[in-house]
C-alpha cells in the first residue's frame, strides 16, 4: 500500500488513464504488456508497480467498456 503522502502520483495516474484517447482494446494490450514485463523481472518493487499500473489500464478499460 502506498504512504498517503505519495498518493498524489497514482492520482496523477489515473487522471490520465481517465483523460487518454486509447481504446478499451489498446488500454488492455497495454495491460498485458505489463504483466508480461512483470513476469520478466527479477526486481520485487519493479514487478509489484508493472502489476498495479497494469491493474489500473484494465480498470479503465473495463470502464470504457460499460460507459
């Protein structure tokens, strides 16, 4: 979980997941990539952040999808 204080980037990430032009099937891709790119690294907080931010592209897309 991260600190309160450094909330303001994954904020600052969803704004712009939220304000993108990518489609709910680029968004997904991009998902996948991360994931990939996390099963790839040997670095735990590198991993852990590719699968949180792939986290955050299938949510958006998945709201783009029912909007």
């Amino acid at each position: 979980m991260l600190p309160e204080e450094d909330r303001w980037l994954t904020d600052a990430m969803d704004r712009r997941l939220r304000d993108s032009t990518q489609s709910a099937g680029q968004l997904r891709s991009r998902a996948r990539e991360l994931r990939a790119e996390a099963e790839q690294s040997h670095v735990q907080g590198i991993r852990n952040a590719a699968l949180a931010l792939a986290e955050r592209y299938e949510q958006t897309a998945a709201a783009r999808l029912s909007a």
